[in-house]
C-alpha cells in the first residue's frame, strides 16, 4: 500500500501563526458567531496593520461562500490573503517588509 505525506491544513495554520509571531505580529484565530465563512486568522502587526488570512490545505481553495465574504471585506478595504502551503506563508512573511 502506497502512502502520500499530505500536509494538512492545521499544519500550514501552526506555521503561519509562528511566523507571524517571529515578526512581532499576532495571528488571532477568528470566528464571528452566527456567520460562516469567515477568514481563518486576523493577523495584527507592529505597523498598526489589520489584515485577514485564509488557510487551505495544499491546492484547496476557498469554497464560494468564503469568497463571497473575502470580496466584501477587500470592498471595505481589508486585504484577505489566502495560503495554501509553507512556501506561501514564507511568501507572505517576506511580502510584508517588517
């Protein structure tokens, strides 16, 4: 029998949160009662910087519903991030020029 290392998604969420830490910045674990679909993470940084990200296990992408609320938050002028693998929250960390 044949198995694949298949990296899950609470593994790329565990990583981005220590990244994040390791700049200074905080990445709080968001829920909003009664509304699905929110963004996984509400990250906060030391420049004063609000910004929400979206977590998928490598190649997923957000279901429509999550969509939906990215595009009303990014049309509120949030920028929502969405990662789907440990090179992508390198990426990300690096984008961020703390």
């Amino acid at each position: 029998m044949l198995f694949r290392s298949v990296m899950l998604e609470k593994t790329i969420e565990a990583y981005f949160v220590k990244r994040i830490k390791e700049i200074g910045g905080v990445a709080e674990k968001f829920t909003s009662p009664n509304k699905r679909a929110v963004p996984d993470r509400l990250v906060l940084l030391p420049s004063g910087v609000a910004l929400f990200v979206e977590l998928k296990a490598p190649g997923k992408k957000p279901t429509p519903l999550q969509l939906s609320d990215h595009n009303k938050r990014r049309a509120l002028g949030f920028r929502v991030e969405v990662i789907d693998s440990k090179e992508g929250v390198d990426k990300f960390i690096t984008e961020l020029k703390i």
